[in-house]
C-alpha cells in the first residue's frame, strides 16, 4: 500500500493488526521535492509531498485476500494463485 498520508498508513496497520493481519512499518519510498516522469507523456512533475509504503506480511497475504480483498483487476487476478480454497470477499479496497 503506498499513500502520501502517513498517519492513514498507521491507523490501516491498526486495522489490519484487529483483523491478524501483519503489515510492515511505512517507510518513506520517494521523498518531496523529487521528480516523478510520467511515462505516458514524459513530463516531469515535483512531488509536493512524502510518499510512503506499507507491505503486507508474505504470510498473511492469503488472509488479507480472504478477509479483505482487492478491487483492482490486476491484483484479482493474481488471487488464484494463492490458494485454491480463495473466495472473493464480500468488501474489497484497493
């Protein structure tokens, strides 16, 4: 989970730690100030704010896919992939 709201990271970590499912601690991944390229038109663009990472522990990624889920297509379709007893949940974040 990447976010630019950091004490958001913290207060879904708490969450996640309710639910047994263990995260890493945010870590800052691109600082303000740095540029970001869009690869799509190659423009440049000064990040204005910290931008952080929260991993979901490799142990507990079935659990969050059970408990939790995913709304983006591309994470779905990686869910078979983690165990043949998965089943979508009926609340899904991204």
């Amino acid at each position: 989970m990447t976010n630019t709201d950091l004490s958001l990271l913290l207060y879904v970590r708490k969450l996640l730690a309710k639910s047994g499912i263990s995260t890493s601690i945010p870590r800052v991944t691109h600082r303000a100030g740095s540029i970001l390229k869009d690869p799509h038109t190659g423009r440049n663009y000064k990040r204005r704010r910290d931008c952080y990472v929260m991993r979901v522990s490799p142990m507990d990624l079935l659990p969050f896919a059970r408990k939790i889920g995913f709304s983006i297509e591309r994470k779905k379709r990686v869910l078979p992939s983690l165990g043949d007893s998965f089943e979508t949940p009926d609340c899904l974040i991204d």
